[in-house]
C-alpha cells in the first residue's frame, strides 16, 4: 500500500519511515518495546464493553456502530460514516481505534466536544472524510479493469458507477501541519542558500480568509467547524480477513526473552499491525541469514491482540516468494481480501453431472421452450470463456421484432442447499485478475455445461419481447428454454459489423458459425440489436440516467512469461453498449416480475443517492472553478457532464478528470430483501433512474443471479419456492455485497501490480497529464495514457520555489524551475484545475513502486 507521504517528506507525519505501527508512539514507548515485562504490564487498549452494554448503548442512541475506514495514507486516521450522512466521524490514532482493522463493523463513542476536531475554513484541510474505499491507493483509485473482466464492465451498468472510491479527500490535509513547521520543510526544500533569495518563493502566501476563527477551543467554536471525534468501544463484526503479506525481522533487543522465541512481522499495509510470529514457523536458517529473506514476502494471520501490547500476535501461514513479482504478489492480494482460490471439495464436485458426455434429458426437454434453430449467438470479450448470456433478434411480418434475451440456466445444476451450493454462496463472485479468474463454480459448468458455447445445446432462462423498431415494448414473455449459439462472436466482431453495414464478411474474418445459419442473417440480427439498443439508450437518459465512464486499463500478456508487454485504454464502443442495453432491460423485467410474486423475498439491487456532505463539497469545487453542474439529479448531472465540454482536443481529458471528481460522491450500489426494506422509495437505482432493479445476467459468476433465477423460476410455477426466509436472503444479499467489493478491490490491485510491473520492466514512461487536484505543496494528475491517478509533490522537482495561493476561491501553484544553464532565465509554470501537463512515470526502485515526475515546461513561445 502507497506511504507516499512519508516516502516524500518523512518529517511531516513524524513517522519513521516504513510506517511503524505503534499504539503509544512516545519515545519512551519506542525505547521499551521489546524489553520483556515486569509484573502486570499496563493496558495499551481499553478493555471492549459487554454485548450486552453495546446492545443497549445502541438501543439509547448514545453509542454509533458503522464500518471502520483507515487511511491507507496515515494509519493513524480513521472513520466512520455519520449516520444521518454529515461529516463522517474521525477516530484519531491507533489508541482510539482499539484494534480494529480497516472495513470492520464497530460501535464508538463519542469524545467530549472539546476534543473535537477543528477544522480549517479556508477548505485547504480535506483530512476531514475518507470516502467509501478509502482503502484505495492513489495510483489507480478504481478506474482499472482487467482485460478479462471487460465482461463485467460491459454487462453491469453499475460496474461504472461502482468502481470509483478513492481516498482522496482522506490525504489532502496537507496543511495539518503549524504554518511554521510546514514554511520550514518548504525552505529546505529550496537549498537554503541562493534559490531564497529568489524572493522566498516557498512560503505559502494565503489569501485572506472571510470569517477564519480565530479561536480554537471547539466549545466556543460553531458547529460547521468542528468534526466529532470517536473511541471504538467493540467490534460487531471482523470483516477484515485478518491476513496479511509483509515481510518478517529479528527483534531489536538480542537480549530479551522474546528475541529468542519471536520474530517481528511487518505488512506492507500499514494499516495492519506489526505481529509477533514464532520463530518456529519462521524458515530454519532465517536466525542465522536474515538478511536472505529481506525481499521475502510471507502470509501471516492476526490471531490475537491484547489489551497491554502495542503488537499483535501473529500466525505465519507461508512463504510466498520475492516481492515484486507477480504471483507471490497475486496469492498475497487473493488472501488479504479472503478470496477462496482454493480447490472444490469432493463434496462441491459429487453435486455435478457424473455421466459425462453430458446430454439433456427427453423429459427435461419436455419442459422447455425449443429454442435451438433459432438464429442465437453470443457477443464476448475474446478471451471470455464463461458465456453467460445469448442474444436474438427476428423481424416479425408486422415489422416488429422478437428480442430474446438468453441465460445460462445455473439453477439447474446447482440446486439449493447443495455442498457445491453452499461453496457458490459463500464465494459469491467469480474474481477477474488481469492474468486469470478466480471462478464462482468449478470449471466444468463455468467454461463447459453452463457456457453458452457455440454449437452445444445448452439449457438457458429466456426473457422475450416484441418491440417496435424504435423500442417500445409491445409484449413480455419468461421462462426456461434450449438453445443452441450459432456463433461465438467478439466485441470486435460485432463493432465490425456494426461499422460496416453493406460488407460481405469472409469466413476468415468471423469465428465459425452453424451450418443452419448464414453469416448475412447474423449480421443482421446485430444491426437490428444495434438499432432497437440506440434507441432504448436515448430513451434511458431522456429518462434521467447517469453514466460515469471512466479510463479502464487494459494490458497485453507474454505468452510464455505472463509479463505486461504492452497496456491500452479499454475502448467501450457500440457493440458494447448493445449488450449491456438488453442486459439492462433483462434485469428491469426480472426486477418486476420477482418483487411482484414476492413483495417480502424478492433480492433486488438498489443504488443510494450520492453522499450529501461530498456532494455539497463536489458542487462548492465546482462553483469555486467556475463549472456550471446541475447536481439536481442523476440525469442532470448526466447532462452536464456532458454538455460542459468544448470540442477542442483536450475536452476529453476534462471530462475524464470531471467524471472522476462526480465520481467520489457516489455510493455503492447494494443488494437487499425487499421485505427487509419497508420503504420501497428506498428500492430506486439512482444511477439507472428505475424504481425497481436485479442481477439476472450472469449467474455463472454472480451468486446474486442464481437466487434472483430461482425466484423467477418459483414466480412462473417452474419450482416451487424458494425455501430461504427474508431474514436468510437478506444475509445473503449482505455477503455478497461484501464479496463484490472485495472482488473489485481485488481487482483493481491486480491492475495496480500489473501497471507497476509495467513501470518498472518498460518504463520510463511519458504521456500527458492533466490536473485534478492543486494542495499547497503538491497537486494531483491524472495520467491520459494510462488512465492512472498520481500525487507529484514539489519538493521532488528541481524547482527555485514554489508559491500557492486561491485566485477567487481556485487553488493555484507557481512553479519556479531552475534554470537548465547559468545563461537561460528561471520559467514559471501555473498549475492549477485542467492544467495540462508532460509527466514522467519511473520506477523508484522499491517493488510496485512508482513516482509520477513533472517534465520541464518548454521553453519556446
């Protein structure tokens, strides 16, 4: 996990470098850490009140419960959302957070109000919030998605919406720091000497502030400058996996008692605790050769942590190998977020068909809808393998058209409290690294029985329309079915006959196709497909929704090695637009049908409204700049997104940059029981702007959509109920809430350790950047190539000075470089919101590490 800042200037947090993890960081705490205990050792930690305490506490509205969310930045800051949406609540230092770790549910208390935290008026202090996954570094900060996972991003709308929390806001409190300490870090950066004569570039003038407090006792103080601080007093619930990958070191005293039996356990996340690990698990010769497993990175588990040690107790699990590459890197990550890569059981594998070839029964055909000479194909990422949905389109002789929407049939195979059911539920989601997934189910129904392969007949759940040629639906039918795909066809392929309307394609150019169909009648269902999915889109944002497309990176793999050859934005085109319509639309009807038939267990999938507190922050920034948003609603906000933009060249760069800021206020979007939820005003999608939404779609790597399948199935007569309670799919819907933001996160830092590699075996790398971001020393990019967010602080440049200051209420930096030779004069650089510059991306020679450097403005006019 990035430690930038104190990488860059290890002064400013006080913290030695590598982020050591104590819980008292006095001197004197230093000094006895490892010195063995005498007599009853005093308590670090408060003792955890009773459930029973809790449990009233709650009921009383004294105590507040909420996930905890640590800055991956400044281990000692962490939060909790407010719970009527305001400022979130600061649990300042290890102390105060009591051994909880990152994501974990807690109940706090609230600190008296004059320890309280004040907060800086003139908006240079954004310490105050850590947004939703404010566990994300802030070199991608989720705009990522593996080549493999491109699926995912076609086919869930909401993938856009979802996949944009970063920590931002969490690390812009650069000013936390006394003037004077922060003027003085800036004067060394200068070289002392000459570069201050220069005028005292460095020093931060300010602007002066309307209404700036001059009190800082918080009882005196209003409450829109105060931020309530918290202890946490129990731990509801450990969703941290309580894994780690780090790296493992002698103790420091060689003549305690513990130096003979323990070694110390440092994570590469600091928000994990350094551990005590038995020299026992540790390697036999790592007494006698420390130094040999310096690089050496290892899996350990939190066990335990009591109440009198700043240390936890730890459990090594395994060597992974040298860090830095890329799959120690992988099984590290995998285990951290508690992804289960794991062979399935004996017991998994028995629920399968053992006859194999298998084959569709008479009396289970008996039962379905014959669909299998019908004209069906499947639209994919190339590299795709498991094919979870199939399109149709046939002109009607009245001029309409039948859609089909076509859904490998899961539910079949595995059937509810099955052992294979038991493991699809609690892995819960298929995981997409950039070089493998991580599959929901075993690969015999991922890739063969389920997988709508071409030329296989295939057992699906349909959902048919008659639509008119501009999209209006007509007539709506669902139920199981048999198909047979007569083509496997790529994005590529159907974005060619998209693009190319009139061509007669070779065989050479297509994948092979049925003999019971010709390639003219396949292209034509595409364009027809195309043209209905135009206009249903039309319609869906004259609607009001919202899409927020952001820069997805994509890499090319070495065959042999599996390294990044090469990495590319992901283009999302019209054929993938065409898919995710008719995904849209599947999931809409299935939402209606299943809460219809079942008010009380229906699993449907809501998106909140954004934040208000970042909103209002997000929609302050944008007046502050002079952007003129609609922030009324999801299709305003679409709306001006994108209208804002000029048609110069660089409007798409502004608009990334602006998608990115919009993104920040999102929520998740979050699976639920609709009898769990009593107002259904709460059930809305914002983003989609529908009341009623689910998964449907992809139920060989969605465990969401087998539930949501046998809903439909019991809805239609098919099966009988569903035997799990409200109660039970409301548990359900909650652990796979959990699992999709892990997977993403997961990820995502596949993305990361890719590009990193990337940095480090192609780099340097140039490309241009444009601004997000401007702090008082530092400001933000994001990086046009590679769709990646990067901090280049000023003090890492070779530069005379710098100066900052607000232009009306715009932060803005000036930049005085060096001159390159005694005869050319110092240029000055303004750097401030969409200033475009060159950056440079190398290697800083720790593994995955990578800095972002400023190259030198021109100077010719």
């Amino acid at each position: 996990m990035s430690n930038s800042d104190s990488r860059i200037n290890p002064r400013q947090l006080g913290t030695p470098r590598g982020g050591p993890y104590a819980a008292v960081p006095t001197s004197g705490d230093r000094k006895n850490r490892n010195k063995p205990a005498r007599g009853k050792k005093k308590s670090i930690f408060e003792a955890y009140m009773s459930k029973e305490d809790v449990s009233a506490g709650l009921k009383r509205r004294e105590l507040i419960q909420g996930p905890l969310r640590i800055n991956p930045k400044k281990y000692h800051e962490a939060f909790i959302p407010s719970p009527d949406g305001t400022r979130d609540i600061f649990i300042d230092g290890v102390v105060a957070r009591n051994r909880a770790l990152n994501g974990d549910i807690v109940v706090v208390r609230l600190l008296p109000r004059e320890q309280w935290k004040v907060i800086k008026p003139d908006g240079s202090d954004k310490e105050t919030e850590a947004t939703h996954e404010s566990d994300v570094p802030e070199d991608t900060l989720g705009t990522c998605v593996p080549r493999e996972a491109a699926k995912g991003d076609a086919k869930s709308p909401d993938v856009i919406i979802e996949a944009q929390f970063d920590d931002n806001d969490a690390e812009h409190g650069q000013d936390h720091l006394p003037d004077t300490l922060a003027h003085d870090i800036k004067k060394l950066s200068l070289d002392t000497t000459e570069k201050v004569k220069a005028g005292g570039i460095g020093a931060v003038h300010r602007t002066k502030q309307e209404e700036v407090p001059k009190v800082n006792d918080p009882r005196l103080l209003p409450d829109k400058f105060l931020q309530r601080t918290a202890k946490v007093v129990y731990i509801l619930e450990k969703k941290h996996s309580r894994a780690a990958t780090g790296f493992i070191k002698l103790l420091a005293d060689k003549n305690s008692e513990l130096f003979k039996k323990c070694a110390m356990f440092s994570p590469v996340d600091h928000r994990v605790p350094r551990a005590y690990v038995s020299l026992a698990d540790c390697p036999s010769d790592f007494v006698a050769r420390p130094e040999d497993y310096s690089n050496m990175l290892f899996i350990c588990r939190i066990v335990d942590w009591k109440e009198d040690s700043n240390f936890a107790s730890g459990q090594l699990a395994k060597s992974l190998g040298q860090a830095g590459e890329i799959e120690p890197e992988t099984e590290g990550i995998l285990t951290e977020y508690g992804v289960d890569f794991s062979d399935f059981s004996p017991e998994a594998l028995e629920c399968l068909p053992q006859s194999l070839p298998w084959v569709i029964s008479p009396g289970e055909m008996a039962k379905r809808r014959d669909l299998r000479k019908e004209c069906i194909f499947t639209i994919d990422p190339s590299t795709a393998k498991d094919l979870d949905d199939a399109l149709s389109c046939k002109q009607l002789p009245d001029g309409n058209f039948e859609v089909g929407v076509h859904i490998a049939d899961v539910s079949y195979f595995v059937l509810e409290e099955t052992a294979l059911d038991k493991v699809a539920s609690e892995r819960a989601t298929s995981v997409y690294l950039v070089q493998k997934v991580i599959p929901m189910l075993p690969k015999l129904l991922c890739e063969e029985l389920c997988s709508l392969n071409p030329m296989r007949d295939r057992l699906t759940f349909s959902v048919m329309w008659k639509v008119t040629p501009k999209g209006k639906i007509l007539d709506e039918w669902f139920g199981r079915t048999v198909i047979c795909s007569c083509a496997k066809l790529s994005y590529d392929h159907a974005q060619s006959m998209i693009e190319n309307p009139g061509k007669v394609f070779s065989p050479e150019e297509l994948p092979p196709i049925s003999p019971q169909h010709s390639v003219a009648e396949i292209q034509q269902a595409v364009l027809n497909l195309h043209r209905i999915a135009q206009h249903l889109r039309k319609q869906r944002f004259i609607d009001g929704a919202l899409r927020l497309d952001q820069l997805k990176l994509s890499f090319t793999l070495d065959q042999e090695s599996g390294m990044p050859q090469g990495c590319y934005i992901y283009q999302y085109r019209d054929s993938n637009k065409l898919v995710e319509e008719f995904m849209l639309l599947a999931n809409m009807a299935v939402a209606h049908q299943i809460y219809r038939s079942f008010p009380e267990q229906a699993l449907l999938r809501r998106h909140p409204p954004p934040q208000s507190k970042l909103l209002n922050d997000l929609m302050e920034f944008c007046h502050q700049v002079g952007l003129e948003i609609d922030f009324s609603s999801a299709g305003s906000l679409h709306k001006s997104l994108n209208e804002t933009f000029g048609a110069d060249k660089y409007s798409e760069a502004r608009k990334e940059v602006l998608t990115n800021m919009f993104s920040r206020p999102m929520q998740m979007a979050l699976y639920f029981c609709t009898g769990v939820l009593k107002d259904e005003t709460l059930f809305r999608h914002y983003a989609l702007n529908v009341p009623f939404y689910t998964h449907f779609t992809s139920p060989i790597r969605r465990y969401a959509d087998v539930v949501v399948h046998r809903l439909l199935s019991a809805s239609l007569g098919i099966s009988s109920p569903v035997k799990m309670e409200k109660e039970a799919i409301q548990r359900q819907a909650e652990h796979c809430n959990d699992r999709k933001m892990a997977s993403k996160r997961v990820q995502e830092l596949s993305t990361d350790l890719f590009f990193a590699v990337f940095v480090r075996e192609c780099g340097p790398l140039e490309s241009e950047a444009m601004v997000m971001g401007v702090l008082n020393e530092a400001f933000d990019v994001l990086v046009l190539k590679f769709g990646v967010q990067k901090r280049i602080y000023c003090n890492a440049l070779p530069l005379l000075g710098f100066h900052f200051q607000k232009v009306g209420r715009k932060p803005e930096l000036t930049l005085m470089w060096e001159p390159e030779s005694p005869e050319q004069e110092s240029v000055s650089q303004e750097i401030t919101i969409f200033t475009l510059v060159e950056v440079v991306l190398k290697s800083d020679g720790v593994p995955l590490k990578y800095s972002a450097l400023l190259k030198r403005p021109s100077t010719e006019k």
